[in-house]
C-alpha cells in the first residue's frame, strides 16, 4: 500500500471551486470581503460543510466556530493527520489568502475518495473561525483558543466597533458548536498558504517549504517635549517631540537593514505604522507622540539583542532632543520552529514531484504556527503576483494552486500511511 504512485489531485476541480468560494463576498475589483461571522462567512461555511460531506467527510463544529471534516482511517487507533487554513478575508481581501488552503484540502479529501484511497490514519480538514483579526481586533483566534494560548470566555466577550461581542455574532451565523474548543491528539497538521510575500516569485519557485515562523517584539512608545509656538521658538527652546519620533523612526529602519539591504531574503524586518501627533497642529511644536514600534526576525537571539539595545538607543536620542520617551513593550513571542519530520515530507513531496522549492521562515503569522505549539506541524507556500495580499488584485496561477495542492496531497499522504 505504497502511495509513491501518481496519484494526481484535479487541478481543474481545484481552480473552479476556488472560483467558486471567491463569488462568496466577491468585490467588482475581483477581491473578497468575507468578514468573520457575517452572513457572506456563514455562506462559505455552508458551502463547505455541504462539499465536504460529499467528499464523504464527517463535519462537526466546536464552540469557536472551527469546522472540523474527518475523513476515517482504516486503523481506528491512530491519531488523525489535519490540514487547513481558514475562509474567512480581511474587508478588502484577496480569493486565495487563507482558501486555499481549505479548498486544497478539500481538493485532497475529493481526490482520496476518487481515487478509493483508504488511510492509515484518520484525515481531519479545519477551517479556523477569525483567522485575520481584522473585526474583533485577535488575528487567529480560533486556533489560539483551539490551542489553549486564549481563553474562550475572554475572546468570546471581545467586542467589534459596533459593539457585539464574539459569542453573539457567532451564534447569530449559527456557528457555534456543540464540541467544546480545545486541542485534542493529532499526529499532525499540514496548512498550505499562498507566501504573501516576493521571495518565490523572484527566484521562479513553484514551493515555499516553511521551516518556521519568526520572532516578534512589539513597543507602545510616548514621546514628551512640550507644546510651543512655531514662529517664536528659536532652534535652541525647542522640546519638539515629532522629532524625536522621526529620528526613533530612522532607528527603526536602521537596526532593520542592519540585516540585510540588497537581497530580497533578507531577515530583518522593523515597522513603526501608526503614529499620533498631539496637539496636531499646524503651527504648534509637537509636544506628545505616541507610536507603536515592531521588530521581526527569524532568529530569537537578534530578537532579543533589539530588546537589549533599542531601548537605549531610543531613550538616547530622546534625551538629545530634549524629550523623554517612555516605551512599553507590550508584545513578545518566540520564533517557532516547525517539526522536522513534518517539513521533511514537504521537502521531499516537492522534490518527487519536481518541483522548485526552498526552504524559508515564515514572515506573517499563521494558524499552523498557533497549532505548532501543541502539534507536529509544518506549511507549504505558493508564489503570489508581485508578493500582494490583503488587496482585492491579490494573484495566483492555477498551476501553482494545482502544484502547491500535490505537494499537501502528497504530505497528508504519506504521514497518514507512515510506518508506526
Ligand atoms: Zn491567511
């Protein structure tokens, strides 16, 4: 019962139900507006509750929301192998971010049923409730709480800007499920994402093998000057705390290409993106700023060197400025690094497929990389036009769907059917 044959998924299948899921919330500019838990979310749930039955799956819901499609094995002692991603889209999203990973898995369940394949082991399809956080403010949440990093009742109780909370608009889309959420055993998890990002279109490869996700450091930072007149205050009174905001900025940037500047792989990444001025006047000297700060890194020890080492360089430059800053670090996770075993079986499906692959980390976060905390996990990236995703003009071929949908085939395959 080897599956080293060529077995091949239907990429014509895969590529029309994409299509398919993409009418869903489909916006003129061919994007995707699918909220989570409004009624164009609850639309794509349905629909993919009715395909993955036929597919001859078993769907259940936890209390989240997360759909569950298990396809039995042929060892009722074996724990399942999962894949997936989610449906749901940023306001102005893109028809691939997040579907295709559960339209290639359902893509994957069709094909085992077509081609009579009976697994070893169980094979479980999810599609995680709020993966992008842009409603209730908590990007993957559904996997956060599935994984126990969040605790159900707080999320549930987070509320939207018009005031309704998680619980509510869940149960008003009909989505919340008698399972409770939380983890339960698998042997693995497999998501395949399109990359987000340039790296595999640059170099012309079909296949991002992900070997991890990268560390993160958030700041919330203040600066304090004083408010004083434009016209009167001469060079050598001024406190102006914009200034100091803008030098910081300059730092930011500098400790970012500290890491690299001419190589599209570069690890380093460092962002100031939000930035308030008070009193936000023309003619006054800035006497307040406040700004958020992040660094990202693949490696845990740049991470925790930027730690070390921004806060008084920051601090520096506000005192030779005449300011103060006070900055608060309000965020700080780990790399995480995904199982070896797991990112073998894409190397190796990649390379018996023929594929162009790398390796690389991971630069957004992901629900796979919430569930890596709890089970063996690894991600398979596709390439994107021009690396652009949350756009409504975000691209992908179908050959690089069909190709990026054998490899998880291929993945879920074997380790399902691997030797115990
Ligand atoms: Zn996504």
């Amino acid at each position: 019962m080897s599956a080293r044959t060529n077995q091949r998924i239907d990429g014509t299948r895969l590529w029309d139900t994409l299509m398919e899921y993409g009418q869903i919330g489909g916006t003129p500019l061919g994007g995707v507006k699918r909220i989570t838990m409004t009624d164009e979310d609850r639309r794509g749930r349905d629909l993919f509750r009715a395909h993955c039955e036929a597919a001859g799956a078993t769907v259940r819901v936890d209390s989240m929301g997360n759909m569950f499609a298990r396809r039995e094995g042929r060892d009722p002692k074996r724990l399942p192998v999962m894949m997936g991603s989610h449906l749901d889209s940023q306001p102005t999203g893109g028809k691939f971010d997040g579907a295709l990973g559960v339209i290639a898995g359902l893509e994957v369940l069709r094909s085992l049923k077509d081609l009579n394949i009976t697994t070893e082991a169980p094979i479980v399809l999810v599609n995680w409730t709020d993966e992008e956080g842009c409603r209730f403010g908590r990007a993957m949440m559904g996997s956060a709480v599935w994984s126990g990093l969040h605790a159900e009742e707080a999320v549930k109780a987070i509320k939207d800007e018009e005031g309704i909370a998680v619980g509510d608009a869940l149960a008003a889309i009909g989505y919340v499920g008698s399972v409770p959420c939380e983890k339960f055993a698998a042997d693995a998890m497999f998501e395949l994402h399109i990359e987000q990002g340039p790296i595999l279109e640059a170099e012309g490869r079909q296949i991002g093998i992900v070997t991890g996700a990268q560390a993160q450091i958030w700041y919330e930072a203040e600066v304090t000057g004083q408010d004083s007149h434009a016209g009167t205050t001469p060079a050598v009174a001024r406190k102006d705390a914009l200034l100091t905001a803008a030098r910081i900025i300059e730092l930011v940037d500098a400790t970012m290409r500290a890491e690299g500047t001419d190589h599209i792989a570069d690890p380093g990444r460092g962002t100031v993106g939000r930035l308030s001025v008070y009193p936000n006047s023309p003619n006054v000297i800035p006497g307040k700023v406040r700004f958020n700060v992040e660094f990202r890194n693949p490696s845990d020890a740049r991470i925790a060197q930027i730690a070390e080492e921004f806060p008084a360089q920051a601090a520096a430059i506000a005192a030779a400025n005449h300011t103060t800053l006070t900055l608060i670090p309000v965020f700080r996770i780990p790399a995480q690094p995904f199982d070896a075993d797991c990112v073998a079986l894409v190397a190796e499906a990649a390379e018996k497929l023929g594929y162009a692959a790398r390796r690389m980390v991971s630069g957004a976060g992901h629900d796979a990389v919430h569930v890596a905390r709890v089970v063996p996990t690894a991600m398979i990236f596709t390439p994107c036009k021009d690396g652009l995703s949350h756009n409504e003009a975000e691209s992908i071929e179908p050959e690089e769907a069909e190709a990026g949908t054998q490899v998880l085939f291929e993945a879920v395959l074997q380790r399902a059917n691997r030797a115990l």
